[in-house]
C-alpha cells in the first residue's frame, strides 16, 4: 500500500483529485489494518459472541481508530478534527526530510 499524501499548504480546492487519492490512501490503510486484526493466523478464544466482542474491542482500542488518531496527533493527518482524513506532508516533516 502506498502512502499518498496530499500537501498541507494551500487550499485543498486547488487539488480535488490529490485530495481524494489521500483520503482513499487513508481508507485502504484502515481496511488493512481491519482485516489483519480478522486474518486467520489469530485465535481467540471463546464462543463466536464473545469472539465478535474482543475483534470490536480491537478495532476501537488497537485497529484503524488507534491508527488514525495517533497519526491526527503528530500532524501526519488532517483534518485533526472530523470526517475526510488524508495523510500529508506539512512543514515540519518536509525539515525533517
């Protein structure tokens, strides 16, 4: 999976087809993750009700949630705030680089 960021400067009208690429970058990465959590090299333990539990339970406390908030968090996403999260390449990174 290829991580493709859109640029953080500048308003994002300008790049309409950018944007959307980061966005389904972002997704794709997510439904990584979420399937990975349900590949069958993992086994729980438990009735399939309780199985049900613990994946959720994943997905909310270690899957694409944990992902995307930390990455809002050290400004590899924006908005930090809302729907429509898409990577991004701000100031900061590009010094580092």
């Amino acid at each position: 999976m290829a991580w493709l960021p859109d640029s953080a400067f500048g308003p994002a009208d300008d790049r309409p087809d950018i944007r959307r690429l980061s966005q389904i970058s972002v997704k794709t990465m997510e439904k990584q993750i979420y399937q990975s959590l349900r590949s069958g090299h993992v086994t729980l333990s438990g009735d399939a009700e309780q199985q049900r539990k613990t994946l959720d339970q994943a997905d909310k406390s270690y899957g694409g949630k944990l992902f995307i908030s930390m990455s809002k968090r050290i400004g590899l996403m924006i908005p930090k705030i809302g729907p429509g999260a898409r990577f991004v390449l701000n100031e900061n990174f590009l010094d580092f680089l």
